[in-house]
C-alpha cells in the first residue's frame, strides 16, 4: 500500500492515518468538518488535500449511521482500489450497500477493537490499535486484492487480525462492549445526584466499574442505533438477573430462617457466575488469563515516584506485569499495586523493602 485515503478524522480515522504515515504511507484525509482534517493534518496524520486520483485503499471512519452513505460516495466516484470501514458494527452498514445494488467485491468491514473515553484528532495516537483485535468481515464475493490491503492497514497499526462473520460480529460487540457500557453508564448515573459524602469514598471498584460511562453519548447513540437488537436482548438477560438478586436481597432481610438461606444461595450463584465468566476475559496480550501476585507500594503524589519504583523493580530483575493505582481520598499519597508472578513477588519486595518503599501488606 502506498497510497491511502482516510474519510473521517475522529479518534480512529486520524489514529489508523497517524499510523500508516508513520510507515511511508501516503496518506489524504477527508472530513465533513474541514477544520477537522486539518487538525489531524497537523498532527502529522497526513494531507487534508484532494488525491489526483484513485488511492490503494480508502478508509472510511464515519459514525455507524452515515457508512453507507460515505462507501457509497466513495465507490461511486472511483475514490480507490479497495474500501473498508472502521464502524463498530458491520451487518447493517453492508446490508445498505447491498440494497443500493453496488459491486461490493472491493469491499469489506472491519473493525478494530480499540478506543478511548475521549473523542476527535487530537485524542488519537498511532499507537492505538497495537496488540489490539482487528476484526476483519470479508464473505465470498470479497477481492482478495482488498483483504490483503486491508491485512496490510491492520499490519501498519500492529494489530492482531481476527476474521468473523459480520452479524456473529455484531452479537459478540453487543456482549463485550455495547451492552458493558450502558451497565457502566447507568451505574454511574446512580451518583448524579448522590450525597458529596458519599461520593467522597469512592475507590478504585466504582471507578473501574464507571470508567467507560466518560465516553461521548453522541457517539455511542450512532452506535447503538445501528446494533439495536442484540443489546437489548442481553440486558433483558441483565435485568432478569438484577430481579432474582433483589429478590435474594430482599430474602436476606427476612426474619425468616428459611428465606434468608434463599437470600444467600441467591447472591451466591450470581457472584460465582460472575467469577466464572470473569475467569473466561483474555489475559495480557490476549492470552489466556494469569493469576499474578500483588506488591502494595504507598507512594507519594510527587513527580518521578513511579519512574523510581519501576527503575526499582528492573533492577531486582523483576518483570511488572500490571499495574494499578488507587489514590488515597483527601491525601497526596496513593497505594500502587504491582502485579507479578508469584516467584517473583518475594524478590520484588524485599527489594522495595531495601530501597526504603512502604510495602503494604
């Protein structure tokens, strides 16, 4: 691929061009908003002026809703070789191409499995996507000329490449990502209007649990809108649980010896089967999941702590495979919890210890 041509600079349109002019790539972006191609061109994602002609691939990261209309443009006029969209869906948009009678053989749907609570070119880097999935949709009709650019564009963003069917596609986003951000959205609704002291002992589950609830609600409308279906279907299996564990709640309130043993069995089945299905989340780098041991360090709120504690950790020979920080409310202080494997847990904290960090038991 020499030539590519990025139609949407929001956070992945400018983040795949930063990443493909990185590597050589010629790259053109096009947005609705020009001011916005030409924030992203000067990021260094490329050029927000016109190709003389046909490019090798045309990239289209529009919201979910406007795909077919872009691709159709873009097809129609004989933007490029190969075309792909970056949607988080993909049945809907190639069903609409469908429909309006178009030679879909140069396209296909992807989408890569990456993001961030913040919107537009300048939160985009080039190295967004790295060790990420990118899901790929090509059917029969599929040009193998485009499936090989469109693996070359997921090589370019060191992506891992993951072929699906685009409405098994569709099913397992809703499961993984749609549905988990409206549990977390309306999660975090529940403090709106919580009392301050309340809100004041908030640690690290509630803000892993709300982390994602920052994202744009304009964008995930767009995405929503186009994946309907499959979400709503999941959380009507989310409040049929939610139901039997209030019942169960309610059941450990009872004075009743008999319903309160209800009550527990309740909440027990449901937190098992949540430790069950938390034990099937891929580990680090996809892997299958590790359990590691965990060094608590209590670190100061200062510049260069954790440059100092992770230069510790190097020289004990120690490999930090997660890290995690809570930070202590009211307090300039935080605990920074290390994960490692468990032979090397001993050695890391005998370490710390030695070069004078707090370890926490």
């Amino acid at each position: 691929m020499r030539t590519a041509l990025v139609i949407g600079t929001g956070l992945i349109g400018t983040s795949a061009a930063l990443a493909l002019s990185r590597r050589g790539v010629a790259v053109h972006l096009a947005d609705h908003d020009p001011e916005q191609a030409r924030t992203a061109a000067a990021l260094g994602a490329g050029t927000d002026e016109a190709p003389d002609g046909p490019v090798d691939l045309a990239i289209v990261a529009a919201p979910p809703a406007h795909v077919a209309d872009v691709l159709a443009d873009a097809m129609r006029r004989g933007a490029a070789r190969g075309y792909i969209d970056v949607a988080s869906v993909k049945g809907g948009p190639r069903r609409e191409l469908q429909a309006r009678g178009l030679d879909l053989t140069p396209y296909i749907g992807t989408h890569p499995m990456s993001g961030r609570e913040k919107s537009g070119p300048l939160a985009a880097t080039g190295d967004l996507f790295e060790g990420r999935p990118w899901v790929l949709t090509p059917t029969r009709d599929t040009d193998t000329e485009v499936l090989n650019l469109a693996l070359e564009l997921v090589s370019h963003c060191r992506a891992v490449p993951v072929v699906m069917d685009a409405d098994a596609h569709d099913r397992a986003v809703a499961l993984v990502s749609h549905m988990p951000h409206l549990v977390s959205s309306m999660v975090a609704a529940r403090l709106e209007n919580a009392d301050e002291a309340a809100v004041r002992l908030c640690g690290q589950g509630i803000r892993d649990v709300t982390r994602i609830a920052a994202s744009d609600p304009r964008m995930w409308i767009d995405i929503l809108s186009a994946n309907p279906g499959p979400v709503a279907d999941l959380l009507t299996d989310v409040a049929a649980d939610l139901e039997e564990t209030v019942r169960a709640l309610r059941a450990l309130e009872s004075s009743d010896e008999h319903k309160r043993r209800e009550g527990v069995t309740g909440i027990e089945d449901v937190l098992r089967r949540g430790n069950a299905g938390q034990v099937r989340v891929p580990g680090k780098h996809g892997s299958a999941p590790r359990v590691y041991d965990t060094v608590a360090v209590l670190i100061d709120d200062q510049p260069g702590q954790l440059a100092r504690i992770f230069a510790d950790a190097e020289r004990a020979g120690v490999n930090i495979e997660d890290v995690r920080i809570e930070h202590a409310t009211g307090q300039q202080a935080g605990l920074i919890q290390l994960m490692v494997e468990p032979k090397a847990a001993p050695v890391l904290t005998a370490a710390l210890r030695e070069r004078g960090w707090a370890i926490r038991r």
